[in-house]
C-alpha cells in the first residue's frame, strides 16, 4: 500500500465528480458560443466559478516570501494560462491549486467545496512526465485506475480511446523509451485525463520540447480541451503560447507573486498557427509583456 501511495503521488492522478448540476451542464452547453463569439465570461466565472482562489499566499521562511495575497476564479471549461518571470511563484501557486503544497494563508475552493490536498477531481500534468519505464503505454494510462482497484475491460477500452485522443493509438504496447519526447507528453496527458478531472493543472507540460513539437501539441491540447469542455489553468513561460491557448492570462510579477494584470484573450476560436501572425495577437502579446515590464509603456 506504501508503494502505491507513492506511485500515487509521482503523478496526482484525477477522477470524476459522478454528476453535474443542471447549471454546469448549462455552462458547458454554451460554452461553444463563449468561444466563437468572444463574449464576456466574468459574469459566468463569479456566478458560479469552479475554481475559487482566496488570497492565497505562501512564505517557504519568513525570509522568502513566495506569493503575496492571490485571489482569482476560474470558470468551468475556461482556460486559463498563468504566466510571470522566474521566481515570481507560478509552479508554487499550481501545487497549492492542486492541493500539494498547503498555503501559508487563504483558501482555495473546488466547485463549492474548500479543498486543502491533492483532490480526487483535479489532473496534473508536469514538465517532467514521469511515466513508469517497465509499463506499456496502455498500462501507463491505466496506472491511476489499478490503485484504486477498477481496472477491467470497460477500463481498457477506455485508456483504449485516450490513447486515440492524443494520438497514440498504434503505440499502446510501446515502452516509454521508445516514445520521443512529444509522444511521452500526450502519454502524461491521456493518463491526467483517464478519470475524468473535473479541472487540469498544466505545468509547463511542454517546456522541454523543441519549437516545432512544441507549436503541434499547442494544437493537440486545444482540440483536446475543446473535445472534453475541460477546464484547465496552465503555467507556461511562454507569453506567445499562453495568449494562443488561453482564454485568460494571468500576469504575475516577481518575488513574492501577485498578480499585475488580468487579460482577456479576445480570439477566435477555433484558433490555427496563423492567427499568431495576426495584429490582435501582436498586440495582446505586447499587453502582456508590458505588464512584466518586458516592453517600455
């Protein structure tokens, strides 16, 4: 049992709520002409967010403050990237979302209900994949389900149909090792999603890659994300990649972090690599770097 708990927390694995209100299943009914249209959706975050952060803040010593108060909600099937300089608290802010490192103060909240530890609804996906070299692709996927004992063939078709989603099909009995390292990260994330999270923490799942497998999972996620009406809050250093995912950035500043600017990712969706060369892009990457002090205002 020791091992498995272990194993458990290499990865965070997430599960399902078992139901939906009728409000929720309204939101996410709508949630299509949110995005084609660009409409608002502060309303719909503070009416009924599924994610509440109360002025969370975190000191490792008293000598090294990590966040200054935080406050921010999150609304189901948003998505929300956080971005900011190194040292300015991001990771630290998605481990205590994810219930992995407790705050020094403030609350965080999940569709209503406080939550204090790693939370049965929530996926995490890291940079670093953590994929157990002696276990297939399928049976990496089916890992979080075999600790707590429901694995049969429902389950397989299952992690079965995950691997389709992310493009793995032909490689379900592929080791590890023999994946590259795009492939290894669609892996981590089909097994981030075999249990249905209700809210996905993203951190920086594809900072180690080269440019190009880069921009191609950029792609992947969205059309993931949009499939599953996931709702996801991503930390990335990548100003350009947060505003193409994002429907929301947050912009935190440095040591303690706090968050300098809130802004508002106006594009269409669906999005293509294209719109990147457009001027409303530029300028929503400008906005953003300005407020990190990256460009003179």
């Amino acid at each position: 049992m020791a091992q498995k708990q272990r194993i458990y927390a290499d990865f965070i694995p997430s599960t399902s709520s078992g139901h939906r209100s009728v409000n929720q299943s309204f939101q996410r009914h709508l949630r299509p002409t949110f995005f084609q249209f660009g409409i608002n959706r502060m309303s719909l975050q503070s009416a009924n967010p599924l994610l509440r952060v109360e002025q969370v803040s975190h000191d490792y010593t008293p000598a090294t403050p990590a966040l200054a108060p935080v406050t921010f909600a999150v609304a189901e099937g948003e998505f929300v990237c956080i971005v900011g300089t190194s040292g300015s608290g991001k990771s630290t802010l998605l481990r205590i979302i994810g219930g992995l490192v407790r705050p020094s103060a403030g609350e965080v909240w999940l569709d209503g209900a406080r939550s204090t530890e790693p939370h049965p609804q929530i996926g995490f996906v890291f940079q670093k994949t953590n994929l157990m070299p002696w276990r297939t692709a399928l049976d990496n996927v089916l890992l979080p389900l075999e600790l707590i004992g429901a694995v049969g063939p429902a389950q397989r078709s299952q992690a079965r149909s995950l691997l389709e989603l992310v493009g793995l099909a032909d490689f379900a009995d592929v080791y590890p090792a023999e994946l590259s390292g795009g492939m290894a990260q669609r892996l981590v994330l089909a097994r981030a999603l075999v249990r249905h999270p209700r809210l996905l923490l993203l951190d920086e799942p594809f900072g180690a890659l080269d440019a190009l497998t880069r921009e191609r999972l950029n792609l992947e996620l969205l059309r993931i994300q949009t499939g599953q009406h996931q709702t996801v809050v991503m930390v990335t250093h990548s100003i350009n990649e947060a505003v193409f995912l994002a429907d929301r950035v947050l912009v935190l500043g440095e040591q303690p972090g706090r968050i300098l600017a809130e802004v508002g990712v106006d594009l269409p969706r669906p999005r293509s690599l294209a719109l990147m060369g457009s001027e409303r892009f530029g300028a929503l990457a400008t906005e953003i770097r300005r407020h990190i002090g990256l460009v003179d205002t």
